[in-house]
C-alpha cells in the first residue's frame, strides 16, 4: 500500500466545512482499505485517539473494538468519561480493562523515574497484546498518528509509531485516520464527529500519567492525593477562564512530609506543589501568573478537601531551567 501523505498544497482545517469535507473523504478511503475486516484501536481517551475512535465507529460501526486500559494512572473522571462517550452514546464495541491493581503491584517501591515509564509503557503492551489475543480474526490496527509524529520520526526525533513494541503474534496492518492532520485540526474534526469539547480541547497529558507526577515510588494514598487536587486544579481553571489558556497545569505531590496544624492538631502531611506553564514548542514553556485570590482559594480548597496534604505550594521555574514534569 503506497504511503499516505499530506498533500503540499491542503488547506488547514479550521472550520466544520473543512472538517465535513475531510470527513467525507477519509471515510470513503477507510472503507476501501479496511472493507470487511476487523479493527483494533487502544483507546486511551487522549484526543488522537478518541477522534480515531469516533471517525471509524462512524465509518465501520461495529467492525470496531476499542480497548481502554486503566492503568489507575489516569485523571480523575477519566475512564468514566471514555465508558459514557463511547460505550454509551456513540454505542462503540468497549471493552473495559481494569488494571489498577497489576499496574500499582509492578510499580510498588521503583523510584527510578526511567524504570517508572518502562514499567508502565511495557505493562501497557502486555495488557492490550492479551486482550488482542482473546479476539478473533482482527487483521488491522488503528492509530493516532498525526502528521507532526511521521514529521518528526522522518527527522530522526522521536519514533511515532504507538504500535512499536507489539509482539511478533500481533503484526496487524495499520489504519490512520488521521494521519496527515496536525493537532488543531484533529480537533476540529473532533467536534465535528460530535465528541465533547473537554475530551477534544483537553490539556497535553504524558503517557504514563499521574505517575510522574507522584515522585518516587508510587503509593495509593499519595497518587490519590495527586489524582484529587488534579481535579480541583482543573475544576478552578475552568471556573476561572483559565482552562483554554494555559497550554498545561497540574499538581505534583513529593514523597516528603512537614510539620502542619489541622483541626487544632499536629499534621505531619504532604506538600502539593501547582505547575501552571506556557509553551508553544515545549522545548521552553513560561509560568503563567496565577491570580494571588484564585491560588489562595486553590490552596484552602486543597488542603481541606485533599486527604494527607497541608501545604500547597506555586512551582515558578521556567523550561529551562525545570522540565515541565517533575520525572
Ligand atoms: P518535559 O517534562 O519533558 O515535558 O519538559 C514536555 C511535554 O511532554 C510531556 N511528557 C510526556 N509525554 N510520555 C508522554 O507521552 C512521557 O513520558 C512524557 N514526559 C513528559 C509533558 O507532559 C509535557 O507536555
């Protein structure tokens, strides 16, 4: 099958014309390629992949199946977010892995932030090739490539293909959808398929989630507390205009612990540190000045309802010196 590239001259898609017009087009080009078959997808519910999701189930229904594993590293709300927009309204084949458990046993005591991604980005495969194994005649796999990734493999960047690392048993042909689209108009295509804005227009979030967010060895009570004061972080950003202007913001909660009061009593507890950033290419990023009432309003939130914390702490380091995450 020749290579499917972006054509020189197409125009960016910024509206739903375009978006319909592209839609249109590649539906027809992935009924011809995949015509009876059977398709695989990892549906994380990142945006590449949940626009994937959402393009084939429209194009080739119920020759579909998606597998969306938990790896318990995911935000708050996540999951159930990829069961409701898939399972339940676009009625897509879901099939929900729970692997919280297998993942936190692997993770338990590694604090070696390499070591960390291994485990997860190898479990990871593990998972889905076992899945894949249990179904029957899939021939094709779909993928999120976008066109930056097949950009940036051709210039020797980074390696693009999700599908890497597959064992030999599963060599399936590839279906990319959206392969010659950049970021911003996956996301318009997003919307036309009619996925929600929070899934399509969602912050950039690492593969191997709130784990480096939680440094050193991850433990459950200390990812909860990262996971929860995540989610307060992001529900005071979208009540404060800030969620669509700050390129990425998160909590990060060290392994460390300082004297504190609650309830009258000592409260020897975490810190939560808050990371607001800019960035257009992310090789540098700025910190975006957080409102001194909207942080201390954060900060109450957070050390009230959040078990285990009582300190809140504003992260102002730029990249560089700091990366954007904290392993
Ligand atoms: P750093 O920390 O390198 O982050 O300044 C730059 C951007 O990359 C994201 N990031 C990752 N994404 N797997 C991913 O898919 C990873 O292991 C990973 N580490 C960092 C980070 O969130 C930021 O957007």
């Amino acid at each position: 099958m020749a290579e499917i590239r972006r054509p020189d001259d197409m125009v960016r898609i910024t509206t739903k014309e375009l978006a319909e017009a592209f839609i249109e087009k590649e539906t027809a080009r992935i009924r011809e390629q995949v015509g009876n078959r059977k398709v695989l997808l990892a549906l994380s519910g990142g945006v590449d992949s949940s626009v994937v999701a959402a393009m084939l189930i429209r194009t080739i229904g119920d020759q579909l199946t998606c597998v969306h594993v938990n790896h318990g590293l995911l935000r708050k709300g996540e999951p159930e977010q990829v069961i409701e927009v898939f399972r339940n309204q676009m009625k897509a084949n879901l099939i929900y892995v729970d692997a919280v458990d297998r993942f936190l046993d692997k993770l338990a005591g590694v604090t070696d932030p390499e070591q960390k991604r291994k485990i997860i980005g190898g479990e990871f495969i593990e998972v889905f090739a076992e899945e894949a194994r249990k179904l029957d005649n899939i021939e094709l796999l779909a993928q999120g490539t976008i066109w930056p990734d097949i950009l940036e493999s051709e210039d020797g960047i980074k390696a693009h293909h999700n599908a890497g690392g597959l064992p030999d048993d599963l060599k399936f042909e590839l279906v990319e959808p959206v392969r010659i689209l950049f970021k911003d108009e996956v996301r318009v295509v997003g919307e036309c398929l009619g996925l929600p804005h929070s899934m399509v227009y969602r912050q950039p979030f690492p593969g191997p989630g709130l784990g480096v967010r939680c440094p050193g060895a991850i433990t459950r009570d200390r990812l909860e507390a990262v996971r929860e004061s995540d989610a307060i972080l992001r529900e005071e950003f979208d009540k404060n205009g800030l969620a669509e202007k700050v390129w990425q913001y998160f909590t990060v909660v060290p392994d460390f612990r300082s004297t504190g009061i609650k309830g009258g009593k000592r409260a020897f507890e975490w810190c939560c540190i808050v990371r607001a950033i800019n960035t257009t290419d992310v090789m540098t990023a700025t910190v975006e000045p957080i409102p001194y009432d909207l942080m201390c309003h954060i900060t109450d939130r957070i050390t009230h309802e959040v078990p285990g914390i009582n300190r809140v702490l504003y992260d102002y380091t730029p990249k560089p010196t700091g990366t954007v995450e904290y392993e």
